[in-house]
C-alpha cells in the first residue's frame, strides 16, 4: 500500500497528565498544521511511540505512576524510538533537574503557562536539527556503498589486470609514459618492471613509428576509444611480435591516460599469411594459363571474332591481368613481411636504376599522355637493385594513374646529409637542399617523384601506405590498381633503413620523398627482414 503524501508539518506526541494543558498545546500547534496525538499517561505514550514513532515528543516531567524522566530514559532504550527529539514540559516554579533532564536524552525545554512562539521556535529547531541529521545519516549511507562499490570495482579491476592474459598498459596521454603495465605485457616484451615504468613509449625500442604514433594518439583524444590497431611490437631481445591494440582513454588521478590492451596475433598472423600466399601461388598458373588461351583467341588465330567479342576479350585479358598483378603484389609482400624474401644488395648506379624505371613506365605514360622527366644523380649505392626499381616503378606508375593528359611527371635524386632529414616533431622535413657530394657514409640520397594530378586530401596522407588503402574505393577498379603498391614501396624502404612520406595539394599535385641511405647498414648477401610496417 502507498503511504498518502503527508499534509501537516510534523507528527507530535503530546504527553501531560493535566488534559487542559494538552487541550491547549494541541489547539496551538493543530493551528500552526501539526499533526497532534495527546496522551495522559507515561505507559500509554510508550506504547504510542513504539506504534507509530512521532517526529518529536513533548513530555511533561511530573507525572503520577511514571514521570516523565523516566518515560524518557524508556525512549531511549529502544532503538526505533532512540532518535525522536524529546523536549521536556515543565510547570513555572517547579524545580527542574536540567543535568538529569540532559542525561536521559532531552534536547530542550519549554515552560508552563506557554509562550506561543517560543514553544513552536523550540519545536522547530528540533524537528530541523533532525531532519538533517536523518539527511546526513542518508548521505553516509550513500557514500559508505559508493566506496564499497568503488573499493569493489577496483579490486576487480585490479585482478583482472594482474592475471590477464591480454598484455595491458597504462600510459599517459600527454607524454605517452608507462604508468602501470602488467606480467602478461612484460612478459611479451621482455622487459622487467623496472625498464618500463616510468620511461616514455618512444624511450623503449618498441618498434613504434612515432608519425603514426602521434596520429593515433589524436584519434583517441578526439573519440575516446580507438579498436584494432595492429603494429608490430619488437620485443627486448629483437623479435617481432603482431598485436592488435585495443586502447580506451581513462581518467587515472587527474590525469589523462591510454588504457591498451593488446592481443599478441602472431601466429593467426603467420597461418593467415600462409594461407594467402597458398592461395595467391595456386591462382598464379591458372590464371596465366588463361591469359595465355584470352591472348590467344584474341589474336585470332582460332577464328576470327566480331568487333563485340574482340572487346569483351580485352576486357577479359585486362581484369585478368590485374588479377595477376594483385596475386603477385600479395605474394611480394607477405614474402617481404614473413622474411622469405631477402634483400640481395650490391653496388648499384643510380643513373641506371632510373633510365631503367622510366624504359619500363614509358609506354604507360605514353597511352595516359604524360610527359616523364628523370634526372638522377650520378651516385653508386649499396641497394637490392631489383626491388629498388619496384619501388621506382610503383611511385611512377601511381603519379601517371594519377595524372591528366598533358601533365608532366618528374622523377629526381638529390645527395644530402644524414642530418638534413632529422625529424621535428616526428614529422619529416623538407631537406635542406644544399647538395654534397659526398662519399660520407652518413650521406643520404632523397628521390622525388612529383606529379601534376589531383592529389591526395591530408587526412589520407599516410593511411594510403597500408594494404588496400585508396583514397577513393573506385580507384583499384577505375585505375587497375591492388591498393597494395605504397604497402609494398614502404617495406621495400624500412628494409633499406629508409624513410618514405607524402606531401599534396589536392588539385595541385602529388610528391613522394624516398631517402636512403646511400651506404646503408645493409651486409652483403641476404639480410632477413624484422622491421615494423603494419602499425
Ligand atoms: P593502387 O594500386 O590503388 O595504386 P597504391 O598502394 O599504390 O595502390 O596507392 C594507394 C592509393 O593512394 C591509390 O589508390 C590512390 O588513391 C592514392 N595515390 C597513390 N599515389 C597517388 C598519386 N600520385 N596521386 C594521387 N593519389 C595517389
């Protein structure tokens, strides 16, 4: 049943044995909307009070059979009375015991004829300091099951993050410095507590690109989760482990925090990989067997076709061209990614390098009416030729796709020091272009290849360099792209200690910049691949 919302003020309990005296307290307040039970008889109130506690209680002190001291001390003995506000009723003249008045629980007195107003100031002060004190009461309450509540989830919290099998960090936003970090995660990278805690992500060899680092780091600000960000992590002792991060923004002791946590995908990574690569190799022959027998009906020799059928197998040999293309670029990549494919690095002329790359693109830039402009430099460096003219190849086939008739594409070559193309702010710098020509092993060559096409937006800039990232999703079809060219130039490049970035006007034009090291740390003979691409 629902309680009817009170009307009066407050529930009073009146107790006096002289019932003029009720009859006029009861007047008084019922007057002022108080609610008012009178009763004669010390026992009686007892029973009153137990039944329905009353907000406050006013108890004459002398009474017949039991006063009103005693009536008191009995409230107070019982727990659902314990906390009513009894102010005591004394006649002028009599003599009042105020230290056994307090010390069975009184809280004031009022006197016998009645002041009016001072009677109800009493009562209302009393019922006031109550009410707060039952508001205070409920307020601790609340608080007490907030922190248990809180004591609670942390301690989940806490277990779950200790025995996780998930690697877990905590880092601050700002600066990227190791808070917490738990045993799954130093068991991964193989460091001890005490090297990560407290040491900025960029301090520990994490393997982290830092550009793409920061560019995270921004997305989370601004959504306040980011899910499924795979990088390869470098281990303490150099291997390279494939995580996917799943990082959510907390709030740790003001402070604005990165909570990661991380699935190590290593060896789902290497079974999915195989799995292309199977099935890339098993596509491989039949479908240059059926290029074979397209190019054949094409020409032909089987009898001749209508204009018709002459188009629909062009068409039929260009999509199967593409699809080879697409096998070949997956194969070269997860060939580069699982180590299989080395690097063979020799002494190479550059010039040669270059004349090579334009001989190969010429006749696509001839059918797209594209003027292509090479200058090298006329340098020797110690590259894996065959994939350093992939990468020529790939950039140059990107800017005539990209190109209108009549736009020229410029491929150049500039000698520079290593210190030209210190980061500021991670980001890479246009280098200094006084030239050296130098044979300073800290020497670098910078490769350009501009183009006057329609650009890239900046938001674009480096995501283009992951698999099957295209600026416009028609593009692979439209362009007879894979959307895997720029995944493979950057692995060709980080293979080479390189570096690899974009700049663009969108409508103005697209550059490329390619800085190697012109004698990189690159041994002779086959050198395995353990740098980080996918973050
Ligand atoms: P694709 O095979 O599609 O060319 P890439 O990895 O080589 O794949 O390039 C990825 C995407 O980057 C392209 O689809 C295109 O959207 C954009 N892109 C690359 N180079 C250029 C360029 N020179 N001008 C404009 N957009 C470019």
């Amino acid at each position: 049943m629902m309680d009817r919302p009170r009307t009066y003020q407050a529930d009073i309990l009146a107790i006096d044995d002289t019932p003029e005296n009720l009859q006029l307290l009861s007047q008084l307040l019922t007057d002022r909307h108080y609610k008012v039970r009178s009763v004669t008889k010390g026992k009686t109130a007892l029973r009153a009070a137990q039944a329905a506690p009353p907000d406050l209680i006013l108890l004459d002190i002398n009474m017949p059979e039991m006063g009103g001291y005693e009536v008191c001390e009995r409230l107070k003995a019982e727990d659902i009375t314990r906390d009513i506000p009894v102010i005591f009723i004394s006649a002028l003249g009599e003599t009042l015991d105020k230290v056994r008045a307090f010390k069975v629980g009184g809280v004031d007195f009022v006197t016998k004829p009645f002041q009016v107003e001072e009677v109800i100031a009493r009562i209302e002060t009393h019922l006031q300091i109550c009410r707060l004190r039952r508001q205070l009461q409920a307020q601790n309450v609340r608080l007490e099951q907030e922190i248990r509540d809180r004591r609670q989830a942390q301690e989940t919290f806490s277990k779950a993050f200790r025995s996780s099998p998930s690697p877990i960090t905590i880092t601050t936003l700002e600066g990227g410095r190791f808070l917490e970090v738990n045993p799954s995660f130093l068991k991964l990278s193989g460091y001890s507590r005490g090297e990560v805690i407290g040491f900025r992500v960029d301090e520990l060899n994490l393997g982290l690109d830092m550009n793409r680092y920061r560019e995270r780091r921004e997305r989370l600000e601004q959504s306040g989760a980011l899910h499924n960000w795979e990088f390869d992590l470098r281990t303490k002792s150099g291997h390279v482990r494939t995580v996917l991060l799943s990082v959510e923004e907390i709030e740790l002791q003001g402070y604005r925090c990165a909570l990661a946590i991380a699935n190590d995908i290593t060896e789902r990574k290497r079974l999915e990989n195989e799995f292309i690569s199977l099935v890339s190799h098993e596509l491989k022959t039949p479908m240059n067997s059926m290029i074979g027998a397209l190019d054949l009906l094409g020409t032909g020799q089987l009898g001749s076709l209508t204009a018709q059928g002459q188009q629909m197998i062009d068409m039929a040999i260009n999509n199967a061209e593409r699809l080879v293309r697409l096998v070949n670029d997956i194969l070269d990549l997860e060939r580069m990614k699982s180590g299989t494919l080395t690097l063979q690095p020799k002494l190479c002329d550059l010039p040669y390098l270059f004349q090579q790359a334009k001989t190969v693109m010429q006749t696509m830039a001839q059918a797209a009416q594209v003027t292509l402009i090479v200058e090298p430099a006329d340098v020797q460096l110690w590259v894996d030729g065959d994939r350093i003219q992939q990468l020529l190849t790939n950039l140059l086939s990107n800017a005539i796709k990209f190109s209108s008739a009549g736009g020229t594409v410029y491929m150049s070559a500039q000698l520079e020091n290593v210190e030209d193309h210190q980061t500021v702010e991670g980001q890479p710098q246009i280098p200094n272009p006084q030239l050296h020509r130098s044979t300073d092993p800290s020497s670098t060559l910078h490769i350009t290849v501009r183009d006057q096409g329609r650009g890239i937006p900046a938001e674009k800039l480096t995501l283009i360099f992951e698999r099957f990232q295209q600026v416009d999703t028609s593009d692979a079809r439209a362009k007879g792209g894979t959307g895997l060219g720029l995944a493979i130039c950057r692995q060709i490049v980080q293979q080479h200690q390189g570096q690899i970035w974009a700049e663009s006007v969108v409508g103005g034009g697209s550059t490329f910049h390619v800085v190697l090291p012109l004698m990189s740390a690159l041994n002779e003979g086959s050198i395995a691949i353990d740098d980080a691409t996918s973050d």
